[in-house]
C-alpha cells in the first residue's frame, strides 16, 4: 500500500478511448490498496488548437486572457477520467488547480508555484476517493486569476503535488518507455536507462531531451521525490529518476543529447575595452533572450570577436537588438549563422573519470566534425557543431562511448 | 450613457471571425460611453460535441463532472473576446461563473442562481473595463463546485445580472430578428412583434417557441428588466420584452406556437374510485416525469379513461411506469400514441376580448382538423392535434386571425 500521484500527458488522454485505458491503469493501482491522485494534461492538440485561436483572435494575445482559454484544456479530461472511474463504481472526482489548492505567483504563462493547501485533496482521499488533478494550471491570489505553468507544466504539477502531499513516489505516464542513452529516432540501438540521477536528468531535460519539464526535474531533486518515467502506451519497466547513487558512478556517459533548435550570432571587431561586452549583453538581456554559450577570440589590433547561441525561435529578437548595440560600440558587423546545432555527452561518471572530454573531441574529429564552441559543466560536454553534422555525430558518440551496451548497476 | 447588459449565443460566437464581430458591436455601445457586461455562450456545437464525449466516457454520466466539461466552453470564447477588444485598445476582463460573483443551489446540471457578488464586476466597470462574463455556469459554495444552469442558462446568466448590477436594459443577440407571431419557416408571413409583455413571452417560451429560455424570462417580469431580443447578424429593431402595457390588449392574438415533442399516453377502463388517479399520478412523479395536458373520460359501468401528454424523450420512461401502475389499479390497457403535437394561440388581448378560443376552434374544425384535448390559461388556448396537422393548423391559425398585420401600438 502505498500513496501514489501519476500524471499522464497529453497522447495518452487524447481520446475518450484512451482514457478508458488511463482508468484500468488507475483502477488496478487503486485495487491493490494504494492511495491515489491522478494529474492529467490536456487532450494532445488541444492546448495547440487554443493558441491557435488566440492567434486569429489577436497579433499579440493578453496574456492573462490566454491563461483562462489555455486552463479549459484539462477541464476537459479530468471530468471525462472521473465519469469513467465512477461508472466503474470507483468513487473519483476531479480537481482544477485552485480547488486543487495550487496557488502560484501571478507571472501569466509561466507562473511558479508558490504553495500548495493540500487540505482539499485530503479530504477526498480521506473519503476514498481517487483525486483526478488539472495538471499545467493554478490559481494567483494576487492576480484573483487562473494560471499556467508553461508548456509541459503538468509534469511540475505532478511533481508538486507528490512532494506536498508527502506521497511516496511519483510516476510520469508518457509516449515513450522512459529516458533513452540517446534519440531511438537516430540511435537505433539506444538503451532505455534503468535509474538516472536527478541531475543528469536536469542536463538532459535543458539540453533538449523533451521527456520531462526541467522545472518538475528541480522540483524533484530539491525534495528528493523518486520519479518514474514510463510509458502509458506498452507495460515497460520505464526510467526512475532518484538523487544519485554511487553505482551510478561505474557509466562514463550516461546520455547523448542534442538540440537542433539553436542559432549562431558573431559580432565581428567588436573593440576590446571595458564595457563593450556589458553593452551586448544587456541588448540582450532587455529583451529577455536565453543567451546559452559564448565564445570571445581575442584579435590584432585591438579587436575581439564575440559570438554566442541563442534559440532559434529568439535569433531574429536578438539580431535586431545586438545590431543596436554594435553600432553603438562601433563594432564591425553582426553576423547570424542558422545551420548550427549542439550536440552533448551528459554523466554523472564524469566526475571520477578523466579524459571524457578529450575522448568525446577525438571521436567528433576522427568524422571529420568540426567544432565551432564548447562548453562544459561538472557532469556534461557541449559542443556546438553544424546542424546538419548533428545525426552523424549523436552516432558516433552513442556508438564511441559504447552506449548501447547495459552496464552493470550494483 | 446607460448600463447595459448583453449576451451573444452560441451561433453568435461560433468562430473567432464572429467573436470579432460581437467586438464591433460591443466596441461601437462602448464608444458611445455606456458601461458594458457582456455574456458569452460557448461556441454553437462545443456544447453537444462535449456531451458526447460524455456519452462516450459513461452511459450515465455523473452530474458533478458533467458540469466540470460543460463548463469549459465558455472559457473559450470569454478570453477570445476580452483578447479582441483589448488588442484594439479597449480594456476588457474576461470573468468565469464563479469570478462574477454568480453562487447557484448544489443542483448540477440544472442549478438556480442563489445570490450574485457583483463587487468583482463593479470593481472593473470602475477600472472602465468591458466585462466579459462566462454564461450558463456558476459556482456552489455547498458543492464547492462549478455548476450550469441548463439548456439556455446563459440568458439566464444575462438578465440576472442586469438586475444584480441594475443595469438599465438587458440585450440578447441570437441568430433570429426578434419575436415573431409564429414560426417563419412555416408561415413565411410570420411578423417580428415590436413588443411583447412578460407573460406572453413566458407562454411562448414555454410552449415551445425557443428564443429565450423560461426561467430568464421569469426573472426579468419579478424585477421589470427590459430585455431586447435581436440578431447579431442584422441590424433590426427587435422585439422588447417588457411588462404589460395598455396597447399591447389591443392585439388580440399575439403569436402561434407550436410544439411536436409530443406523446399522449392514455390509460383505457380505469376503475372509477378513489385513489385509483393518485397511483397514476403518483408513478409519473416518482420518475420524475413531467406531465403537460390531462383529460378524463368518465364512460360506462364505473369505468374511466385518463388521457394524459408528455414530452416525446419522456415517453418510454412514462409508458413503463404507468403500466406498473395500470396493472395495480386492474386498469384495461396503456396506449401510447406518438402522432400528436400541440398548437397554441397566445396574447394578452385574450383577457379583455371573448370568444378568441371558440374562435380557434371554429377555424381549426373548417380546417378538418380534429381537436384530441384541450387547455387553456387567461392568456393562451392550447389544442393537441394529430402531429402531421399542426404546420397546416399553424398557417390556418396565423391567416384566420390574421396576425401578419401589423397591429396598430399606441
């Protein structure tokens, strides 16, 4: 007997039929004694359909407006779960997030969470009830409004949820049969990880391996929430994300990941003298740009190249600032590369073993990839290559590495 | 300068392209200085396509959950209109059920409005913002949680908080020019009535005229709120609901309704003793039916026959229970007969003017149209006839008191 939050995403409740599926899932657990609360996502396509609404409805949607159309999406799954629970003779109801007790700041579109009452959920758990939660939504007091969490926010619920309601483990119903060694759409060969730490989790997840929200991943490690990933689709033993153990230690490289979604901006003969560099960073900061690596070549004559990576969906934001910037500081010219990509090599292993890097380098160059940037962490190695050298590389890494191989986990 | 409450139905905002044209008009009453609280339904079919969801989840859905889903509806087309007008500078909230204030009874899926909190409507009339109310739903402290107020609510929605708030007039945007003196896809010489009192309209309404729904109409005759039914696709006048006014006696005859969503169900031989209607009566309330017309015949030999009119969904469920109760009472038999409807002449002339229902009875029997049963009120003649004879019995009804002349209101 145990007390149990899951969270299942938007495919596996993107039809009636489906749901009916989440239900036996549910109902077997709830047969065996567990105590359970059940965060749903909006049906897949759903929350896309809304904000394509909005898009007809205004250039540039309120953003408060866009929450309260945004939060009717799980509006809609959680009463369909319940009926289908209770038609079955499981006593269930359904929660939004303020009857939920989840309250967050009033930061519209990516609020976070500032705490949860969990008073109400224990009341219909105390009454036997499975409590079938709105995942990605909340309520701001200070606002008087509904929120949300950001795109794959449910899972911070979940996880949330788990960590105030002290439940015992947390489990993340998704597409696929848990975290992989690497992308199974390019390594055919990629291995599902049986236990992976929380933080290499968190480099994987900001990295681009899109299976869990970093945020819900934070949360976990912070509270130490053991969280297991599988999927909801076939009866795998999926992926547990725990804080990490010293059997972890024995994988070199835990994961290959990449991003594809990345943009290259150089500002050339940029003039090396105090407060240059402040100036870029600053266009940059004022209008809210992610800058992730940069790189700065000392030149002749005084002069410095900068060159840094932004999302792709921010480099046409961050061009138009930093030209501003650079005529300012009568820099020469700003130039933006779209064919690039990053590619890295994530493990805890890094820690006690040498030589990871260099390795990794040695395996991009033996292909004949050229390394434009790097950058490194504690447990990770990027490097930034070019976009279309990305699946060549995932290969060759995942394949040098010997990835595919289980490793012995005492 | 006035007050003015507005409600948009379901064809009304049936995509984003209308929603913009319910802001023309909305933006148009603003700029002319009057305060603005307007009412959205859902958009026209998210309604029936979530009852189906429904239906698919559960044979019987449960009631508490069903308002959950059907409470997600408005909160789609509520922040798409407060998106509209604030992109065109015009400052608008969207507010739900619960944020307006409106508190209802524990009834789910037909809940009545217990009080509404207008202190969060007025506090952003006085910010001078457009408020955008969710109709059909609100919230029930007992429950603690979102309800609807049935089929229509959101008319209802619309006149009560026109009282609630004080508004001056309460304006209802359909897909229909106003009131008409009968149906026009039958009697293409049907007339828009320019005014028609309270009681006429609650007739109409309830005998099967579906323009506004009852109970709105019952709420704006206690507290004398002027309503104006128009379409929000043309620029007509409309029809005002208002109460009673000299002039309107003038007309004798004010419209025709009809209503084939009928079945009479008649109970042959009942022994002709005490409690014998009461055992009948009884096992139609005990399943909740409601019974319209009743007649009975006093025959031969002690024996009676009870004739009596349902609604047509209703008509299996009564059928079963009245022959439990035929079989009890050692009536004869229990005949169903589903070729029936009922015509119906309405007006508030009716009171100060004699012979109008000899005079339908007249025009009905020239017509070779056979009268089955019989009801009357002070202001309305209703007459269940063979159901393939009411869109003939309608024409003849409109012509013989000719009510497509416009009666002269003074």
């Amino acid at each position: 007997m145990a007390f149990i939050v899951q969270k299942y995403g938007g495919t596996s409740v993107a039809d009636v039929e489906r749901l009916k599926k989440v239900a036996d899932k549910v109902a077997s657990r709830k047969a065996e004694g567990n105590r359970m609360v059940v965060v749903l996502s909006a049906m897949a396509g759903e929350t896309n359909s809304l904000v394509e609404l909005a898009k007809q409805a205004s250039d540039n949607p309120d953003e408060r407006e866009m929450d309260m159309l945004l939060s009717s999406g799980e509006r809609i799954t959680i009463p369909l779960l319940a009926m289908i629970l209770k038609s079955r003779g499981i006593d269930a109801i359904s929660l939004t997030g303020r009857q939920s007790g989840i309250f967050t700041d009033g930061a519209h579109t990516k609020a976070r969470i500032r705490n949860i009452d969990t008073k109400n959920i224990f009341k219909w758990l105390e009454r036997d009830h499975v409590v079938v939660v709105a995942g990605f939504q909340g309520y701001s007091e200070e606002v008087d409004s509904v929120t949300t969490l950001g795109r794959g926010g449910s899972d911070t619920t979940a996880v949330a949820l788990a960590v105030a309601l002290k439940a015992d483990q947390c489990e993340i119903y998704t597409d696929v049969d848990g975290v992989f060694t690497t992308d199974p759409r390019i390594v055919p060969e990629a291995r599902r990880i049986d236990r992976i730490s929380y933080e290499e989790m968190l480099e994987m997840a900001s990295l681009g391996a899109k299976v869990l929200q970093t945020r819900s991943v934070e949360f976990a490690a912070k509270y130490n929430m053991p969280i297991l990933v599988k999927s909801s689709f076939t009866n795998g033993p999926g992926t547990w994300v725990t804080a990490e153990e010293p059997s972890m230690e024995e994988v070199l490289v835990s994961g290959v990941v990449y991003n594809k979604d990345q943009a290259k901006i150089t500002i050339a003969d940029v003039p090396d003298k105090p407060g240059c560099a402040a100036k870029i960073f600053d266009s940059l900061a004022h209008h809210n740009i992610n800058v992730d690596m940069i790189i700065q070549n000392v030149g002749e004559k005084g002069l410095t190249s900068i060159s840094l990576t932004v999302p792709s969906d921010e480099s046409k934001k961050a061009l138009s600032g930093l030209k501003g910037a650079a005529s300012e500081i009568k820099a020469r010219e700003v130039l933006l590369e779209e064919n690039v990509g990053k590619v890295s090599i994530v493990g805890v292993g890094m820690r006690s073993h040498t030589g990871v890097a260099a390795r990794m380098f040695r395996l991009l160059a033996d292909g004949g990839i050229n390394i434009q940037m790097i950058s490194t962490s504690e447990i990770k190695v990027s490097c930034v290559i070019r976009k279309d050298e990305i699946d060549k590389a995932v290969k060759l890494l995942h394949d040098g590495f010997e990835m595919e191989k289980e490793k012995t986990v005492k």
